[in-house]
C-alpha cells in the first residue's frame, strides 16, 4: 500500500508505504534546505550541516520541525566557518604548504578528501555531530560506481552495519550520512520510532527534486542547472551533465536500497 502524505513547505517529495495489518510503516522524505548558490562548491559543508540538524532532532519531534534549523544560513555560516578555521589551524600546526592545504585552497570550500577525515576524527565538541561516530560518511555512490560493483567497500559496510544496529535498536535511534554521489555531496539520514516506524530523510543543498521523476524529467531538471563553478573552471557542460545524471540515478539507488533494508514486512 503507498500513501501519499501531505506536504508543508519543508517537504519537497514524500510517500510512505505501509504493513498489510496497518501497524508498520517506511517514509520516504526529501525536506527542503538552505540552498546553495551557484558558483558556491561547499555542498560538501551543507551536506554535513545537514546531516548534523537531523542527527539533532529529538526522534519524538515530527520530520518536519527540522525546517527551520536547516534553513538558518547563520547557523550553517557559523558551522562552515568554524571547519574552516579548524582546517586552517591544523594546516598551519603541519606547516602544510601544498594543495589541498593552502590557504587559498581551504577557502575555496570545496570538500577534499582529507578536509572530511580531518572534520570528522577531531574530538572537539564543536564537530561532535559530524564525528565518524555519528555521522557515517559514504562516498563514490554515483551511479557508473555502483554498476561496475566497485562502490567503496567501507562505505557499503558502514551503511548496512548503520541500518542493522538500528533495526536492532528497541527503543528506536536516528542514523545519519554524508552522501557522496559522483559530483555532489548531499544529507541522509534513518529515523526509527520506538514503534519500529521508518523514517528516511533526504536533504539535497541545490533542492533538485528528484524522487518519483522520469527520466526525462530529470533532463529537465538538468537543463535548468548553470553547473557555474564547474564551466568556470574549464569543464565541458556535455560532460558536466553526464555526471550530474549519474549523480541523480546514484541517489535514487541509494534510497531504494536503504528503503528495502527497512521496509521488509511493508508493500
């Protein structure tokens, strides 16, 4: 059985899908965020605020109340400001002086691989909520990745370890990521209530909508994209937009897998 629910101005997709006695349900959501602008390259930092609202959120608050603490650009400015800061401090403290640890390359605000690792085993309370304890990270889930069977290992891992302590979780828990997909970087997160209901929630910095869309529709919605920072930086936009559909298609199979891990029992 599907239902659709009832949207509010956070929501930008929802539908849920419930147990033929009525007693369990899986939600799928995509909520609203602030929204990146073009020519702005720190997804990475708005996926991991993201992630740090929703991990946040008390499990009895409705989804919804998430609303407008993942629009406060103050709140996310302060967020990517102080990861800047911390970056630039354990910079200067290696005396780094090559890429990626420039001055200039920190503050260009796209998300490197090392930046993350470092965020994310710093023991300071200010990133306690993006920690690799409870923020899981899971990069390289485009979609050319996941067919040639070769995601990262760790990351498929970490997903389904995440997904199974929380099915195992009696009184319910919220499990939240960082996800990685092709060019782009993005918020998910499992929300299971004492009641064994499933909550999966979806926040994407650009508000592409992107659920329950054809394939065309996803051209589309392409099509309206300026990919700014990208063509300035001497891309072709044929190829910019390949990665883009792999990117939607990328995520799209994410959330069908993680709807099956928690819907067995559901139609």
């Amino acid at each position: 059985t599907v239902q659709k629910m009832k949207k509010s101005a956070a929501v930008i997709f929802s539908e849920a899908k419930v147990s033929s006695d009525g007693e369990k349900s899986v939600r799928i959501v995509q909520l609203r965020g602030l929204e990146q602008p073009p020519g702005d390259q720190s997804c990475g930092y708005y996926g991991m605020f993201f992630a740090s609202v929703l991990q946040k959120l008390p499990l009895e608050s409705p989804i919804e109340d998430a609303e407008k603490s993942l629009a406060d650009r103050k709140a996310f400015e302060s967020f990517r400001d102080n990861c800047l800061s911390h970056l630039l401090d354990v910079a200067k403290e290696k005396n780094e002086t090559t890429y990626p640890w420039t001055e200039n390359d920190i503050k260009r605000g796209a998300l490197e691989l090392v930046y993350q690792q470092e965020l994310q085993t710093c023991t300071s309370d200010t990133f306690k909520h993006i920690h690799q304890d409870a923020m899981t990270t899971l990069r390289g889930f485009g979609l050319d990745s996941l067919r040639t069977n070769h995601p990262p290992i760790k990351a498929l891992t970490g997903l389904q370890l995440a997904l199974k302590e929380l099915k195992a979780a009696k009184h319910g828990g919220t499990r939240v990521f960082l996800l990685g997909a092709s060019i782009h970087y993005m918020a998910l997160a499992v929300r299971k209530t004492r009641e064994g209901n499933y909550t999966v929630v979806y926040v994407d910095p650009q508000n592409n909508s992107i659920l329950g869309k054809t394939e065309s529709e996803l051209q589309t919605t392409m099509a309206k994209m300026e990919f700014k920072s990208w063509i300035e930086a001497g891309w072709q936009r044929d190829k910019i937009e390949r990665l883009c559909m792999d990117t939607f298609n990328g995520v799209v199979m994410v959330l069908c897998f993680v709807l099956l891990k928690c819907g067995k029992g559901t139609r």
